[in-house]
C-alpha cells in the first residue's frame, strides 16, 4: 500500500523581509514541498521566491483556496497519492484567522498526517507581549463596523473581560484602526486596559499597554493603515 502524504501548515512572515521569522525546521520542510494550496497565488509565489526556494516558481504547483472547496478537494486528493502538500496562508499561521481549516478537516477525514510547522502569529506574540491574562483568552476576529453595533459588541467583550478575567483579542482593517480606537475609548470604563500591538515582528513594531483614561491623551493617527491587534482586559 502506498503511504500517503503530509498535509504541512507553513507559517508566513508578518512583516516585510523577516524569513528569518522562521526557524530552520520550517524552512527544511518547505523546501522539500513543491505542491501548495494558498490563500492568494501572487503572495505565495513571492513568499517562496524570497525564502530562496530551490524548486524555481515554474516548476510548482501553486492551487487558491476556492469558497466553493470542490477544486480544494481536488488538489488535496494528491495527498492519498502520496504527494506532500504546503498550506499557505496570506501572512501568519493558516488556519488562525485565516483561511485553512477546511482543508484539515477534510485531510483529518482521510486519516492524513496534518503537520504544523513553528512560525509567527500576530495573534500569540500581541498576546504574549500585552501584560494581560494570558491564562485565558479569545479571539474574536472582526468586529461590527456601524457605529452602534460596534458600541454594543466592545461593551459585551469589556463585560465579559472584567467578570472572567478573560482578555479579549480582535483586528481590524488597518484603515480603520482610528475609527476603532476613537470608539473603544470613549466606550469602555476609564480603568479597562487596551493593548494595541502594531507593526508586530517588523522594525517599526510598537506594542503599548495602557488604561482607557491613559488612552485619551495618545495620538490616534500614528496607527492609521497599519496592521494592529487590540487586546482588552
């Protein structure tokens, strides 16, 4: 009976020119992968080429994740063959506020080996940097854009934080970090802290921690179109 491939979850860097991000395990297992599904084709063709991938570009096999799956399922039954597979998300870990779970429900299904490498997360580093409960929290992704819902929903998270002990992780689109930033001030308790992570694993990384009240007195601005994580707690 012929064994079947190794379903691989490729971290990507979160910032320009950091490969380095990614530890020499990784690398070794990218480099030995030639068949890839993808977030966007055009990032993983242009993440692999910088990582100095010694298959040239041409001679891979580069599938986009579809919302439809069927073509995923497709390029996945390679895997029965024996083929090894690369999951690549747009940047961070696959999977993790990213696309990818959908095919590794479908490799676990098949009884194929899911093997996730160590790269970076946005996510855990903002977390682990924060000085907030790092015992027990949740990521909630996006949260609403129109105003009042928004309110709502930064008000259920604070609640929820301050009963629990919970600290509560979302993004947003780096364009809209000031709108978000003007609302979570002026709707959470004075004594709630908010860390904002921005920049995170970049040189121009800066990642602050502070009340609410101590939050009043900071220039928004300087987070406009730059990818943040807000932690409350």
């Amino acid at each position: 009976m012929k064994e079947q491939g190794v379903l691989y979850l490729f971290p990507c860097p979160i910032s320009d020119n950091a490969i380095e991000t990614l530890p020499h395990q990784t690398m070794k297992a990218l480099f030995a992968t030639r068949h890839f599904l993808v977030e966007r084709a055009k990032t993983a063709r242009h993440f692999l080429k910088d990582a100095g991938h010694p298959i040239p570009i041409s001679q891979m096999i580069i599938q986009e994740i579809t919302q439809e799956g069927k073509e995923d399922i497709s390029f996945l039954e390679q895997l029965l063959e024996g083929t090894d597979i690369g999951l690549l998300s747009e940047a961070g870990c696959p999977g993790i506020a990213d696309p990818g779970s959908l095919a590794v429900q479908w490799a676990h299904k098949n009884q194929i080996r899911v093997r996730p490498m160590v790269g970076p997360s946005s996510i855990l580093l903002a977390m682990m940097a924060s000085g907030l409960n790092g015992q027990s929290f949740a990521f909630n992704g996006y949260l609403p854009n129109k105003p009042a819902e928004l309110v709502r929903e930064i008000k259920a998270l604070e609640a929820k934080a301050l009963k629990t002990g919970q600290s509560q992780i979302f993004m947003e689109a780096p364009y809209r970090n000031e709108f978000l930033l003007k609302h979570l001030i002026s709707s959470l308790q004075p004594s709630t802290r908010l860390c904002v992570a921005c920049d995170v694993n970049s040189e121009t990384e800066s990642i602050c921690q502070k009340t609410t009240a101590q939050w009043k007195e900071e220039k928004l601005g300087q987070y406009h179109r730059r990818p943040c994580i807000f932690i409350l707690g």
